[in-house]
C-alpha cells in the first residue's frame, strides 16, 4: 500500500467520524470511553479488565458507525414504510444493544472484583 492510498484511507475514516458524531447516541457511547479512562485510573483493576474497558466502548463506536450506515442505505433505498427495512435497522441496533450489554458485564463483573478481591 503507498503514501497515497493511506492518506485517501485516513480522510475517507475522518469524514466518517465527522458524520458519525452527528448522532446524537454516539455522545453518550464516547462518554463510555471518559468513564472508563478515569475508573482505570482510579480503581487500576486487573488488566484483562482494563484491556476490555478500554477496548469495548471503541467497539460498541464502531457498532453504531455500522449502524449509522445501514441507517443512512435503508433510507437512500425507500423511505417507505417497510417491515424488512425496519427488521435490518433492528438488527443494526441489536448489535449496538449487545456490545453495550458485554462493555457493562465487564464493567459490572470489575466493579464486582474491586469489591471483592
């Protein structure tokens, strides 16, 4: 891969994180990141829990950028009410659903093991 693509790469991922941050879900999923940084900080837990904490809440991002982009197809596709749309954006949203669900697990089963060591 040369300088070009690379730099073509990283534009194409900037505007895309620009559209992104458009939702408005996506404010609370970054305050994920802060609350983690700062609980890892402060409460320095075992490091399997720190690589998941400061992982997770990355991946629940990238889930709402796929998401946004199925959004963003469905609706380029019809604005129609459609029951096979709505079940692909109810997919897209599961997903989110399930990655939030395993980031506070972790963060749970964390907390769990501070107090209980």
């Amino acid at each position: 891969m040369n300088n070009k693509n690379i730099i073509d790469a990283l534009y194409c991922s900037i505007e895309g994180l620009k559209e992104l941050f458009k939702e408005k879900a996506v404010k609370r999923e970054v305050f994920l990141i802060i609350i983690s940084f700062f609980y890892v900080l402060i409460f320095k837990p075992k490091l399997i829990f720190v690589l998941l904490l400061l992982i997770l809440p990355f991946i629940v991002l990238a889930m709402e950028a796929l998401n946004t982009a199925i959004e963003h197809l469905c609706n380029k596709i019809t604005l129609k009410k459609s029951n096979k749309i709505k079940k692909i954006k109810d997919l897209g949203s599961a997903a989110i659903f399930l990655s939030l669900t395993a980031y506070f697990i972790v963060f749970f089963l964390s907390l769990y093991y501070q107090i209980i060591p």
